[in-house]
C-alpha cells in the first residue's frame, strides 16, 4: 500500500470512531444509517485486502528462509562427508571446495547459494561410489536435489505474487475511489444537516474527516 493510502485508512478509522461514538445523534437520520453501513462495509474490504496482500508477502518470505536453512542443512552435512574424503585422497581443490559450513552457505544471497548448491550436487554426483564408505547414499544425494528443486519453485514465485499484488492493487483503487466518492458526495452532505442543529457534532466529523500528511 501507498503512504497516502495508509493516511487515508487511517482517516477512515477516525470518522468510523468519530460516528460510533456518536451514534445517538446521527442515528436519527435514516439516510445516514444507510451510508454508515456501506461505509464500513467498505473499510472492512479494504482492510482485508490489505491483511491478504501483507499475508502472501510474509508466508512467502517465510517460506523461501525456511526451504533455503533445510537445503543448506542437508548440503552441509554431505560435504563434511566429501571434504573427509577429498582429504584422505589428498584432493585439496576438492576439500576446499567442501569445506563449506551451514552458516556459510545459509548466509549466500540466493543468487549465489543458487550456484553454489548446484555445484554441490554436481560434485557429490561425481563423487557418488567414492562417498560410500562414509554413509552416503543415492538417495540423499536425491533428496538435496529435491529440496533444492523446491527452493527454486518457492524462488520463482515472485512472479504469482507480482500478478496477485496487481490484482489486489487495482481491487484496492477501486475501493478507495468509491469511499471516497461515498465521504465526499454523500455522507458530507448528509452530515451538512447538522450544522444548524449540532455544531459541535458536526466540527468533530469535519476533524475527523481530515488526513493527516505525516
């Protein structure tokens, strides 16, 4: 969301304040019972759109940190098996290599994790009969490969959240035209009754009504 469309919620709430505590006064007026519920209907979708949109950005970034610890975690543990290897073959390219430690390769931008355990996955292929006598198997060869694969999916998902981020921007424009529209031509005006007959309640409104630029 927009700075000014964070000001502009946040003038909403206030007149949703103002009138819910003066709902004695106002409630009089059919009309303005009528406009009071589609304005807060209104506020409501607005602030679910928004809870929905923050909601897909956080579970998504959870998501990504939590795949990326388990794939660094199992590559890890597989190159401390083929760095012993590399130096009892007295490999020293190769031990370099492995000797990769968790928080070394948790800490990798993705980018760079991305190359790096893709090199891993090579290497260990390559290495696969040689690693062995030490416990490694096919299959955990396997299951890094598949791990990583579904970091890469979660990675890529920027995308859908760009598309579902757009949808939801364009939702959210749309509702705060129409509030608007509702404050500016309908519920102002209805409000104008009052300042004959309730001076004070109305100045209260028109301080609500204002957005605060902070």
């Amino acid at each position: 969301m927009t700075k000014k469309q964070i000001r502009k919620i946040e003038m909403y709430n206030a007149v949703q304040a103002y009138l819910n505590a003066n709902a004695s006064i106002w409630n009089q007026i059919p009309m303005a019972g009528m406009l009071k519920e589609e304005f807060d209907a209104l506020v409501a979708e607005i602030n679910q759109n928004k809870e929905s949109q923050e909601a897909s950005r956080l579970f998504l970034g959870d998501a990504k940190r939590r795949q990326k610890r388990i794939v660094a975690n199992k590559a890890d543990i597989l190159n401390s098996a083929l760095e012993t290897h590399a130096a009892y073959m007295g490999d020293i390219e190769l031990e370099q290599k492995a000797a990769r430690s968790f928080s070394k390769i948790y800490g990798l931008r993705n980018e760079d994790f991305s190359i790096l355990i893709s090199e891993t996955i090579s290497l260990l292929q390559n290495h696969q009969e040689a690693l062995i006598p030490y416990g490694v198997t096919t299959e955990m060869i396997a299951d890094l490969e598949t791990s990583y694969d579904k970091f890469q999916q979660i990675k890529g998902k920027p995308r859908q959240l760009r598309i579902s981020t757009s949808q939801a921007t364009k939702s959210l424009k749309r509702l705060f035209k129409n509030t608007s529209t509702l404050l500016t031509n309908r519920l102002d005006n209805v409000m104008k009754l009052f300042k004959q007959t309730n001076l004070n309640f109305y100045n209260g409104y028109v301080a609500a009504r204002v957005i605060v630029d902070t």
